[in-house]
C-alpha cells in the first residue's frame, strides 16, 4: 500500500502555496515513479464556516490512518483556544499526535539574496511542552489570571521531552554528516531547574554520540552568534520558544520566511508545515513563495522514504529540493519576496519544469 498523506490547505496564503505544492509533488512522485495517496481534508476558519469545527471529525479520522499531514499555515492568533470548536489545529495536532521533534532546516543559497552567505544549519526544536500554554497541561491552560493585573505562565520541560529531542538532534548531526556539531541552546543560569534538566538529558545522551562535537550558549548569547558567525552552528538543540524565535532568526540570515521548511515528527506520523504564519498582508495576491512549503512536503517523502525503506519516495523528495535550488539559483522566476515579478502558480511552473529537464 502506498503510503497516504492528508493535504489540508489552511489559512490565509495556505491554499495558495499549497495547490503549488501538490502540482511539485506530484511532478516529483511521477518521475521518481513513487506512489502516494493525497486525501484532501478541511481544516482552520474554512472548516469552522463549513462544519463548525476547526478540526473536523472526518479529518482528524484521516490523519488517525494516514502516513503523514500536508499543512498550510493558520491565522493562530484568532481562534478561541479555549473554545473545543475553534482549537489552533497547528498546536492541536503536534500535540495529540505527538510530533516531539520540529525540524526546521536553514540554508543560504546562490541566487538567493540573504544577510549571511554561509548558514547552513538545523533548528531541532521540542514541540510539545515548554511555554507553550495551549499545549503544556492535560487540562486547562499554562497561562493563569489570579487577578485582573497579573498572569502566570506555567512553562513545563520534562526528562522525557527533553532524551527525545536531544537523541533527534544528535542523529541528525550524525547522519548530515556536515560540521558534525550539536549546540545546546538553554537559558540555564537563570532557569536554572527547568533548563538544567535539559542540559542534563542532553549531556546524558551526548556521551553515546562521541564523534559529535557539543557546545552551548544561553539563548540571548545564542541569538547574537548566530547573526555574528553563522557557519559554526550545525545542529541546533533546543526547547520549544527558543526553537520558535531562533529558527525565524536564521531562516531571516539564509534569505526570508519564503525559504524556512520545517517537519514536525513524531515516532509514527510526521506532518510538513513551512515555519512562516498565513501572511494575511499578501493573501489572494497570488504572489507567496511556496518554496518552504514545497520544500517541508520534500523533507516528508524523504522521512517517510527512511521509514519505510523506500528509495524512489526518497528520490522525489532530493529532486524537489534540488529543483528548487536550482529555480532559485537561474533567479528567472523569483517571488517578489526574492525580489521577482513571479507569481506563486509561475514560481511553482517553474519547479516542475525543472523537475521534468526543461528548466
Ligand atoms: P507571517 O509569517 O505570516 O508573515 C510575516 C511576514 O513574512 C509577512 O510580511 C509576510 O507577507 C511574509 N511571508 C510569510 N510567508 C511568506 C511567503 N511564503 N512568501 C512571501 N512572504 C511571506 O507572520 P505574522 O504576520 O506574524 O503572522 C500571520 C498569522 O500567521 C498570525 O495569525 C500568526 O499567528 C500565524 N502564524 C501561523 C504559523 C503556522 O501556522 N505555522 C506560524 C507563524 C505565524
């Protein structure tokens, strides 16, 4: 059986970048003679005006069967989370699916303008606890009133969250086989309890990853080496806020939000969701880069591809990513976030002709 991936669309940009997405997908599956099932679902404020719900039950059930999620981006900050009917379905289906490890690649490009030449690095960022207070208590919310002028934030890390995330990132640095380097991002000299459990799990599971060089910094540190010396981060490991802001900050040093892809995995289902939000200031425009989209479905083939001992599902992963490299790189058809003329649906002409030898 094929493996099955359920598209669902999103907010905002969403659709947009994510027809493009499906046409590059299934040029690549096509070629690399690769078979997947696509079962399109609703889902976010389409879903709420259609059904009612933001997270339909027919959708949930399709993922509950499926291989992997194709997820646009949402408009979070207007759903009523503390409303069932209207959950963030970003946060609602890392958390119940249990997608633990946030990969979010960053990568400076030729043809690409970009702050800094050489990043070429991975965010590998906990997604399931830590600050964020719609996911981190069984019941209720992380974020507390005791009075009208004052609120508490309950911030949770836990030893188990923290082996997983670490084991993922030391992996990784392994199998990349780049700078062979994991960095340890922590705000332990104030946090001490919380971040020192992190530390320590991530330490712990160092020592079975000998060939892997370990260094770490307070995130605000952190925050101004990866502007000032980009090139000496491979892996970074980290709690779920700092992951949050960092790998926006290096998808800005590598070219825009236009380029930063990102999968969310678990242990049996992973789910391709790009780092950037919805955009509501080009929405319908027609002019969003759908390259981290595109590139977020690229890394799930190859995910799934490694899970299911698939070479051809993995070759059309590799050549979305390098027909995007090399769009980027002839700079013909560039978004107008790359500074281009090119609209959404040519960019994404583009990727296929190149995926099908006429770019
Ligand atoms: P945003 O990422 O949507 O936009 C920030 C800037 O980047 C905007 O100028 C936008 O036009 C540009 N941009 C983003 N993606 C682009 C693309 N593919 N092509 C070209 N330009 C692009 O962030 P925001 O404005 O802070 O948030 C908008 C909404 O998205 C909010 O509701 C926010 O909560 C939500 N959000 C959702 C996710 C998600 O679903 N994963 C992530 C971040 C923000």
């Amino acid at each position: 059986m094929p493996p099955r991936i359920v598209v669902l669309a999103g907010d905002g940009i969403g659709p947009e970048i994510v027809t493009a997405t499906c046409r590059v997908m299934e040029t690549a599956l096509r070629r690399a003679n690769a078979a997947v099932e696509l079962v399109h679902k609703p889902i976010g404020l389409a879903a709420l005006e259609q059904q009612g719900r933001t997270i339909p039950a027919e959708t949930e059930a399709a993922i509950k069967s499926a291989d992997g999620v194709l997820l646009g981006p949402l408009t979070t900050h207007v759903y009523d989370i503390f409303d069932p009917k209207t959950a963030n379905p970003s946060a609602y289906l890392r958390r119940n699916f249990d997608l633990y490890a946030n990969v979010r690649p960053a990568r400076s490009r030729p043809g690409v303008p970009s702050v800094a030449k050489d990043v070429d690095l991975v965010v590998m960022r906990e997604n399931t606890e830590g600050f964020y207070s719609d996911r981190n208590l069984l019941d209720g919310n992380g974020e507390l009133r005791p009075d009208a002028d004052t609120v508490l934030s309950v911030r949770v890390i836990t030893r188990k969250a923290c082996l997983r995330i670490a084991r993922a990132g030391f992996e990784l640095a392994r199998a990349r086989k780049g700078k062979r380097r994991v960095s340890l991002i922590h705000k332990a000299n104030v946090l001490r309890r919380s971040d020192g459990l992190f530390l320590e799990c991530c330490r712990e599971v160092a020592r079975e990853f000998p060939e892997i060089a370990v260094d770490d910094f307070h995130i605000d540190a952190a925050a101004m080496h990866l502007i000032l010396k980009p090139a000496h981060f491979d892996v970074i490991v980290t709690t779920n806020m700092y992951g949050d802001i960092l790998s926006d900050e290096a998808a800005g040093l590598a070219g825009g939000l236009g380029l930063a892809a990102g999968l969310n995995a678990g242990e049996r289902l992973a789910m391709a969701q790009a780092v950037h939000g919805s955009a509501p200031d080009i929405t319908g425009k027609g002019i969003a880069n759908p390259s981290a989209e595109i590139m977020s479905a690229a890394m799930l083939l190859q995910w799934l591809a490694e899970r299911r001992d698939d070479a051809a599902l993995g070759c059309a992963g590799e050549a979305m990513q390098t027909a995007i490299d090399a769009t980027l790189a002839q700079g013909k058809t560039l978004t107008p976030d790359l500074g281009g003329r090119a609209s959404t649906a040519q960019f994404a002409a583009a990727v296929v002709e190149m995926l099908e030898g006429r770019g």
